[in-house]
C-alpha cells in the first residue's frame, strides 16, 4: 500500500547505515540475482559535476519528440523519489516503485547495497519490465565506480561541466575529480563534452584515448538575447580537439533558462547527433521540438510562496553559484528581477564549500538569511560570521526566513545553497 507521498523510508532506511560507499561489485552482484534487467535496454550516460540533469532531460526530450519510449534516471529528487525514475514522459508511480524496491530487496540485503544502489536496481527492473529501448542515466556521484555505471553498454556518453565538488569522495583537486567522472569512458564509445577548465581536457583525453573512446569537443551554441539558441547543423561541429564552432542551423526555444545551457544544450545536441550516427531515427525537429519541452524544477525557477514572488536554484557548489551570479548580474530581467541589491535565502550542507559558496553568490549591499537544510547537518550563520557577519541574518526554518526577508523588501528572493532545501520549499508550498 503506498500514497502520493511516500518516502519509502521502510525499505530505504534499512540500507542507508552504509551512507556514500562507491563501487560496482555489490550492484553487479545483485543485477546477476534478479536476473540482469540492465542488459534490457540500451543507455547512454551523462556525468560531470554541474548541468548533468539539464543535459539529461534536453536528451530524453529529444528522444520522447522523435517517438522514441525512453527513460530517465536522476538524482537527487526535489520532493518525491518517484522523480528519479521516468517512463517515457511520465514519472514512475509510488506503487510500482514500491513493488521494485521490493523485489530488489533480498539482492540488496545479500549484498549490502547502499540506499542509492537499491533505487538503481530498481530503476532498472523497471525500465526492463517497462520494455523501453533506451534509457537516459544520470551519473549519481563520481562516474568510475557510481552504480550507474554497471549498465555494460554505454555507447554514448555526455560530460557536463567537471568542477569542485565531493572532495571527500573523489580527490583534492580538479585532475583527480576529472579522472573519476572520466572513468565512464568505454571502449567504442563516443563521449561529447563542451569547454572544460585545461587540467580536466587534459585527463579527458588521455583517459579516451586510454579507454579507446572518441572524444568529442563542443563549443557552446550561439544564444540571442531572448534566450533562444541556434543549433549545429551536424556532427561537423564536434571536433577531436577543444575549441572550434560548427555550421550554424536553426534556432531553437530552449525550455531550460540561463546562459549555462548555451553550454548544456551543446552536449546535449551532440549526444543526439551521436545516437542518430548508430541508427537511431532522431532528426533535427525532434531536437527543437524536445528542448522547447524540456523543464528541470529548482534550477532558475521562478514561482510564489504564499505571495512571496521566489527565485530557485540550487547553487549548490563553487561553479554553480558562479554561474547563477553571473546570471543574475547579466540577465535579471529573465528572472523577474530589477538591477540592485538581492535579498537572498540560503541553506547549505555542512560539508560543501560555504564560505566560497556565500562569498560567491552575495555582492555589496546583498543581504541574506542563513537557513538550516532540515534533516542534514548544515552551515550556521555563526559559522559564517567570519564572512559575512554585517549582512547576514539567521532564521530557524524556510518559512520565518522567507517571511522576514520579504518585509525587508520588494525585491523577489532567491533561495539557493542545496537542491534540498528546494525540495522542501516545493514539499511546503
């Protein structure tokens, strides 16, 4: 028996002693007990460290617009688990989500499975079960050994963005962080990427050349002031060295705002590319058509709190608040915003970066209200004192944060510092 909104914490809890624990052995082992579901379907994989989800909703619009039945798998949800598992344009239902996990649930206690690997199993029984030709995977944490990973045959990879983040999991600096998400590279592949920091270029294309995977470099697609953006007009434009512009084509009403996705769409367009090269039938309509439909909840998304006109964005790490700054300063006008100071409301997890991440998002004259993320272990204004002491308030949950910034003023609020707290907001509305 399951409702609309349940967290399945019966059968996650259980598994979540073993928190973060990367590797493909435990998963493996268990996908041999149920029977393989994975060899089911074919899949392509996107991972990197900020515009996966953007990357991979632009693909499976792509693939739903030219009548393909895909899916799609992401993480972390923002309110409800069934987000992470679609079935074609739907999501998963509870029920049926119910039922997987439970059929997964032995393999997972046999083999210790983290929360995070028993959500894939059941993601793949169900695309299994569901028939679906091809799936669209978000890579979790990492990318080497992430649990997506243990689908055998990827033949076609995007890389988003590789920043400053999970430093815990995947190493101190960019190059280490670089060689982890470049782990998914498989032989045969044809892996796409757009612009990327030198240190992270340079380990993409030695572990491709390693791996015996094409690399392909993308610049990001011309976008007008409107937000539209012109595509490529083919596989032209993807070059084996970074750098570079292909012909020019159509231009396209992307549904995913900001400027990243000049960026996101071109990795995106090149997967699609790269998928229509092994025969799958995707011509260019349905990559208008399938950006135009795309939406992803909690990046740039503009909506009202019991009147309270928001802003959200997770900005959840160093280069997502860079480039959600960036944004604001370059295109309030996009967002419902006018030019001058921001009132904001942030939450961040205790182990991201805050300081860089606050000293980043707020300029002069900004103020903001410091928010614990419920549920996690988070930053505190006086932990952040040290920062920002003159401009930053402290408020014990969303809602008293959210009402005493708006008597601060008219200006529409932002909330960003981590997916979850968007998530609750989206729970509490």
């Amino acid at each position: 028996m399951s409702h609309p909104h349940d967290n399945f914490a019966d059968l996650l809890e259980p598994f979540s002693r073993r928190g973060v624990d990367l590797g493909l052995d435990r998963l493996q082992a268990a996908l041999a007990d149920l029977g393989h579901p994975e060899r089911c379907f074919a899949a392509v994989q996107v991972a990197g460290t900020n515009g996966k989800g953007s990357i991979c909703t632009l693909v499976h619009q792509a693939l739903l617009a030219a009548g393909i039945p895909a899916g799609l798998y992401t993480s972390p949800h923002l309110v409800s688990w069934t987000e992470r598992i679609r079935l074609g344009s739907a999501c998963i239902t509870p029920a049926d989500l119910r039922r997987h996990l439970q059929t997964a649930a032995p393999a997972a206690r046999s083999h210790a499975l983290t929360p995070f690997e028993l959500v894939t199993a059941a993601a793949f029984l169900a695309f299994a079960e569901a028939g679906l030709p091809l799936v669209v995977l978000e890579v979790g944490l990492g990318g080497r050994l992430d649990a997506t990973s243990c689908h055998p045959d990827r033949a076609v990879i995007g890389l988003a963005s590789v920043g400053l983040d999970h430093r815990e999991f995947l190493g101190p600096d960019l190059a280490s962080i670089a060689a982890e998400k470049a782990g998914v590279l498989q032989r045969g592949c044809v892996a796409i990427s757009g612009p990327q920091a030198p240190e992270v270029a340079a380990v993409l294309q030695a572990r491709a050349a390693e791996a015996g995977a094409a690399l392909r470099w993308v610049a990001p697609l011309a976008r007008a002031a409107s937000g539209e953006l012109q595509l490529q007009q083919s596989t032209s434009g993807a070059l084996s060295q970074p750098g570079g512009q292909g012909e020019p084509g159509a231009w396209v009403a992307c549904g995913l705002p900001g400027a990243v996705q000049a960026t996101n769409a071109a990795v995106a367009q090149g997967m699609v590319q790269a998928l229509a090269e092994q025969g799958w039938p995707i011509g260019p309509d349905a990559v208008q058509r399938g950006f135009a439909a795309a939406r992803w909840p909690g990046r740039l998304q503009q909506l009202d709190w019991h009147g309270i006109p928001l802003l959200l964005d997770g900005a959840h790490n160093p280069p997502a608040a860079a480039a959600l700054r960036a944004e604001l300063d370059a295109h309030p006008e996009h967002h419902g915003l006018i030019p001058g100071p921001r009132l904001w409301v942030i939450g961040m997890l205790a182990n991201k970066q805050g300081p860089e991440i606050l000293q980043t998002l707020m300029a002069p004259g900004d103020r903001a209200w410091i928010v614990p993320v419920p549920a996690h272990a988070s930053w505190s204004r006086a932990a952040l004192a040290a920062v920002r002491n003159d401009s930053l308030e402290e408020a014990e949950a969303l809602p008293d944060a959210l009402r005493a910034a708006a008597l601060a003023g008219s200006q529409r609020l932002v909330v960003a510092g981590s997916l979850y707290l968007i998530g609750t907001l989206l729970a509490q509305r």
